[in-house]
C-alpha cells in the first residue's frame, strides 16, 4: 500500500530545496560583482533579480516548521527538485540577455550548464558579456561538483550523507559526508590554482592575448574542463585557441575531473598500489586504451587527416573530450558529422561510457562497467563448470570487495537504464528525420552529459527534441534514483492513503 | 576534524538524552578518543600530495599521447 | 581559313585581357567555406577572400597575429544593438602575419562590435605543418570598417525589482528570527 507523504515530509523536502536556493543566492553574488567590476550593467541587474528570486524563495522555503530529520527519500527527492528548479531561476540573467528565441532554449542551456553536459542553443556567443560567460561557466562548475557539496558545505549537517547517495555518490572518501566534501572542495581548489596558472601562462606566454583575457580564458576553461562541462568562451570552442600546448593543459585538467575524488584521495596519499588495483581504475584504462586505438584506426581508415600529427592530435583530443564527457571540441561539428565507421563506433562507445563514479563526469562508469564485465567473466565461467557450483566474485575498490548479487544487479540495472535513455533519444531524433548515425551520437551525447555535437542540437532543433535532450541529460546526471523517487513520490502523494 | 561533528550529531540525535557515558559508541576513558582516531582517515592538507596527483594527471596526458602517436604511426605504416 | 585564324586571335586577346579578371579572387561567404572546407583548400584552389567581423582576442604571437573571423548577421548588427537572432556564430581563424597587419581596434565582443575587414590568403584545411589545424594564412588584410562600440542600458527597472525581492527576502529571514527569539 502506498502511504502518502505526510505534510511535514513535503515541509522538510520544501525547506531542504530552499537552502539550495539559498546557496546559489550565495554563489550568484560571484558573477553579479564580476558584472559590476567590468560594468556590464545589464547582466548586473539581472544577476541582481537572480540572486533576489534565489533569496526570496529560500527564505520562504527555509521558513517552513519541521520536526523531522531528513531522511534518504526527501533526499533524492530534493536533489531531483533542485537540479529542476535551480536551473529554472539561474536562466533569469540568460533569458534577459536576449541571446537566445525563447524560454526553452534558456532553459535548455541552464540544465546543459548545471548537468554538466555543454550542449548549448546559445546565439551569438561571440557577443556575449563576460559575467554572463562566467555565470554559465560557475553553473558548470557547481553542477558538476554537485549541488549536493554546495549544499553540505552550507552546513546542512547530519542530512549531507542522504543528499549525497541519491546524486549516486555512495562512498564516502572520509569518515562524515562533511569531511569528504571539504576535500573534494579541497581537490577542486588545489586543481584551480595550478591549472589557471598554467592556462593563464599559455595564453599570455603562447597565445599572446592580453593579461586580463589570459585570466578570463583560464578560468573559464578550468571551470569547464575541471566540471567535464565543455562549455566555451567562443563559438569555435577549443578549437579557437589553436594551440597544442593549451589542449594539453586543458586534457590533464579533464582527466582530473574524470578521476574519482577516491582515486584522488589514494593518490593524495601516494596509495600508488591500491589507485592501480582499483576495478575502477583498470577498468577506464582498458576502455580507454582499446577505444582510442579504435577510433584512430577509424580515423585513418577514412583519411580524415593527412600526416601522422594531425591525426594523433585530433583524433586524441576529440577522443579524450568525449571518454571524460567534457565535450570540448578543436574540430567544427560539421566535420565531427563526417566521423564514420570505427571513428563513429570508437567515439560513441565512449561518450556512453564516460568517466568514473564520484567524479565530475557522466556516463555509465567505468565502476559500473568493470562490475558487469566481471559478472558477464563469470557467466561464461559457470557455463563450463558443473551444474550448481559457486563461483565468487571478488573485486578490489577502496579495499577488497566481495560481489553481491545486489551490486551486480544494481550495476546492470544501471547500466540497462543508460541504454534504454540512449535509445529513446536516438529514436526522437529518427522521428524528426535525422540519420541513425547522427540520431545517436547527439542522444548519447546528452545522455551521457559529455555535449560534443554532430549539429543537431542547434537554435532551429525541434522542441521535443530540445526537451527529450533536457530529460536525458537530467536523467543521465541523476543516475535515475533521483527521478523514481520523484515520480514515487509525486504518485503515492495522488494515490497513496 | 570534519568528521567528528557529524558523528557527534547523529548520535545525539539517536540516543537522545541519555548520559554521555551510556552511549556505547563514544569512548568511555580518557585517552580512548585519540585511540579510536588513529585507525580513521583523516582529510589530508594540500601539500606534495597534491603535487603527486597534478604530476600524475600530466604524466597520463604525455602517456596518452604518446599511444595516440604510436597508433597513428603503426597506422600510417599499414 | 584567314578569318578562323583572325577569330582565334582575337579570343586569345580577350582572354589576355580578362586575365586580371581571372586572377581576382572573389569573395566568398564564410558559411560556404565551412559547408565544404575541402573545396577551398590550397594548394588546389591558391587564394581566397573573406569579409567579416574580427571577434575575440588578437593573438599576438611570433611573426603573426591569430584572431577569429565571423561573418554572420550579427557581424553587421549584434543583439546589443538591436540586431535580430539568427543562430549561431560562423567563424574561422585567421592568421595574419605582422607585415601586413594593422592596428584594428579592439576585437568584437560584448562592448564592440569588431571590426569589419577584407582578408585573403590560402584556406589551410587540415594544415599538416600545424597538426592539423584549419585557418586562413592571410596575404592582405584591409580594415573596411574600424570597430564600433556597442551601447547597454541601464537596467533600472531589474535593479529595482532585484532590491525589493532582497529585501522581501530580509524580512521574511528576519521574522523567522523574530519566530525562533519567540
């Protein structure tokens, strides 16, 4: 029988959902003083009415009595509430910007920015205020290290830990969600400091731009390559810069964000031996290694790129945007379109696989994928062993790890629920006439919250599309346990007693 | 440190009231507290940690770059 | 016979005299460039002249200036000035060499509209020298237009909506306060 939630249920969800509102009416102080320091007035007054419907709603919200604890089920629930509604008030300065048609394609670009994911409808990006870049570009940021740490940080205490297992982010590196949090945020900050240093070094030693557009460059990239984002300061992405040197700082900035923050932990503690033991360590490297060597083969079999370097160059640079699901890109969509065959096969896989579990990036996970490789390793050993014998499966994550039925199916589970989302994009985009191919490589890419394109997602897409993209992206970010708690609850409170 | 806190709290809020010395999670002599932490991880400070991490970031970068080159090579050559 | 031979010279004249003509190179759109960018590439096809927008930054590096070149309807009317929305950006890079480069103004972006110029060069697609890079490697640059400032307008009616919700938001903060005193 479905019990309905009580009132105060909804009160706790409400008031917990009003102290992330609360946060980001703290972070939209940022961008409002950056517009203010530049003077971009326009932006700054919309940053102003951002941060003062961020404010009013999580007054009102925060003022809501409960007497409970939050519990794991408001948990998720809230996280599914606040990726909804977040983006929704943090599309106020865009929307006011008039760069883009309507309220859709705002919405679109906040859930693209705050997911993490870098698909954008934006138009006239090259005309576009630098406190509005940077919003979109902190949007990424903060999306991709989690509302969740945001919201931990501003002190919501005991109730972190449920916030944190419905973002899919079971495991806790330190003994309390707070302490984890405060080094993730530690990890983030280190990895800022030394990787706008080198950034704003390439672009005013190599590129030659001016000291304060070094900075602006910088900082924007880390915070986009950092988060696995992919959003750019200009229309040509990464491709603008023409510059090896800077795709290799910014590659080792993307690889950081791939990284578990547990893998980051082990390293921090030169644990050389249990990071390269880690299933989910080895995992990434496989499929890395394999795919890499599939699309380059691709590459070549087409011809794309005359001379050893070249291919090298972009065939690695687009190949690691997309297995960290960052979504820079040095090369128009246009000719990513013209990608076939192993290209095609090599990069797609690895959008849809993506990077690793409690790190900034999407996809299935390389945790995931190591799990069910060895289930499927096992399948095939009980085939050729008598009939009823026990075969366990053991696997090294964090310490030794014995394999339950339940990782294995929640592994699989998962992993099922990932296609299935690819899929249903892929169809939506066959509906509207585009090629399997194309279909495809957009849906994986926005389920997978990586953001490279084949041209699809553009100002003149279709709406259903837009909006089919918005829930992938949403879903693919979530990991789906947010979204069933959300619609369980949405249910039990129309049909439960 | 950080993790203390919210160990604290989540106790106090399962076992109520009830006198410091009755809640079997907490240590009960002097000197227990420091013992039971020594086994617990511990946020690390930035420091040359942090250096190994970027340091093994870049080194992947070079590697996968190199695999990227060598493929391209062996490719090329076929 | 004398009248065939008469025919042909004078075609073989007018050829000579239209060679210039030949020689011209037309402009083209940088929308058809990136339609099909093989098409254009040197060495098959020895120059080509753009128009646009210089947007962004200018690179200053060794011996060449990089810097991005759009040409789209916001080239001749950015949102900011009232133009109208008409998807995104259509640009390509650009390298101009510091002999024939000249001082342009400050690049396009949020306050400037950049400005406009008239570049040739060789469409360098797939560049094996710069690993594979794609670019104009420009010949001659000329200014056509000189870069304009844009104009925002002060955003009283946000700022003052803004303000009211902060302070709607005070209060209600502060009468929480007022409840948890109680």
């Amino acid at each position: 029988m479905l019990t309905r939630p009580s009132s105060d249920d909804l009160r706790i969800i409400g008031q917990f959902t009003g102290r992330i509102f609360l946060a980001f009416a703290g972070v939209s102080v940022l961008p409002l003083v950056a517009a203010i320091g530049v003077g971009e007035w326009a932006p700054g007054g919309s940053f102003l009415l951002m941060l003062g419907v961020f404010a009013i709603l999580g007054a009102a919200l925060t003022r809501l009595p409960t007497s409970r604890p939050l519990d794991i089920r408001h948990g998720v629930v809230v996280v599914a509430l606040g990726w909804l509604l977040v983006p929704a008030v943090a599309a106020i300065p865009l929307a006011l910007s008039g760069h883009f048609s309507d309220f859709i394609d705002v919405y679109f670009d906040a859930v693209s920015g705050l997911t993490t994911t870098g698909l954008s409808v934006l138009q006239d990006l090259d005309h576009l205020a630098l406190s509005l870049n940077l919003w979109r570009h902190l949007l990424q940021f903060l999306g991709g290290l989690g509302i969740v740490v945001v919201a931990v940080w501003l002190s919501v205490g005991g109730a972190g830990l449920a916030l944190s297992r419905s973002e899919g982010r079971e495991d806790k590196i330190l003994p309390s969600i707070s302490s984890t949090s405060r080094f993730i945020w530690r990890v983030s900050l280190v990895h800022m400091a030394v990787g706008v240093a080198v950034l704003f070094g390439v672009s005013f030693v190599f590129l030659g731009f001016t000291s304060g557009r070094s900075l602006f460059h910088a900082l924007m990239i880390f915070f986009a390559a950092f988060s696995t984002g992919g959003f750019s300061v200009q229309s040509t992405s990464l491709g603008y810069y023409h510059s090896p040197i800077l795709e290799a700082a910014a590659g080792g900035i993307m690889l950081a964000g791939t990284m578990s923050f547990q893998l980051h932990f082990a390293l921090w503690r030169r644990r050389f031996r249990e990071a390269v033991r880690n299933l989910e360590t080895r995992s990434f490297l496989t499929t890395f290694v394999t795919l890499l060597v599939v699309t380059m083969v691709g590459l070549a079999t087409l011809g794309t790129y005359h001379g050893i370097l070249g291919h090298a160059r972009q065939g690695l640079f687009q190949f690691l945007s997309a297995h960290t699901t960052t979504g820079f890109s040095t090369v128009p969509s246009s000719e990513l379109a013209g990608w076939t065959g192993l290209a095609f096969a090599g990069m797609v896989t690895a959008m849809a696989l993506g990077g690793m579990a409690a790190s900034t990036a999407g996809g299935v996970k390389a945790l995931r994928v190591g799990l069910t490789a060895k289930v499927l390793k096992n399948e095939s050993k009980r085939v050729m062993m008598p009939p009823g014998s026990v075969i366990p499966i053991g696997y090294f994550q964090d310490g030794h790890r014995r394999m339950t039925v339940e990782v294995a199916h929640a592994a699989m589970f998962i992993t099922l629920l990932y296609l299935g989302l690819y899929l249903v994009g892929t169809g939506v985009g066959i509906a509207y006439g585009y090629s399997l191919q194309d279909a495809l490589f957009e849906s994986v890419s926005a389920g997978g919250t990586v953001g490279l394109s084949v041209g699809i997602t553009d100002p003149s897409m279709p709406v259903v599309l837009q909006i089919v993209y918005m829930c992938e992206m949403w879903l693919g970010r979530l990991e789906f346990l947010a979204f069933f708690a959300l619609i369980g609850t949405l249910w039990s409170a129309v049909r439960g007693r | 440190m950080g993790g203390i806190g919210f160990e604290r709290r989540q106790i106090t809020a399962e076992a109520g009231a009830k006198p410091r010395r009755q809640r079997g999670a907490l240590p009960t002599r002097p000197g227990m507290a420091r013992k039971n932490a020594r086994g617990r991880r511990r946020l690390p400070s930035p420091g040359s940690g942090a250096l190994v991490v970027v340091c093994v970031e870049f080194a992947l970068v070079a590697a996968v770059a190199v695999l990227a080159l060598a493929v391209a090579v062996v490719v090329s050559v076929f | 016979m004398r009248r065939a031979i008469t025919v042909m010279l004078s075609v073989a004249w007018s050829l000579c005299l239209a060679a210039p003509a030949i020689a011209e190179v037309a402009v083209i759109d940088v929308a058809e460039l990136l339609r099909d960018p093989a098409a254009y590439a040197a060495p098959d096809v020895a120059e080509v002249r753009l128009r646009g927008e210089l947007v962004g930054d200018f690179g200053h590096r060794q011996d060449a200036v990089w810097t991005q070149l759009n040409q789209d309807s916001y080239s001749a009317a950015p949102i900011l000035s009232g133009g109208p929305l008409a998807g995104g950006n259509q640009g390509i890079a650009v390298r101009i060499p510091l002999a024939i480069w000249h001082e342009a103004g400050p690049p396009g972006g949020y306050r400037h509209r950049g400005a406009i110029v008239e570049v040739a060069g060789a469409w360098r697609y797939h560049d094996p020298d710069r690993s594979g890079e794609s670019y104009l490697d420009a010949t001659s640059f000329r200014i056509l237009e000189q870069s304009a400032p844009l104009h925002e307008q002060f955003p009283r009616l946000r700022l003052l909506v803004g303000w009211v919700l902060l302070v709607g938001a005070g209060l209600i903060a502060g009468t929480r306060g007022h409840r948890a005193g109680d």
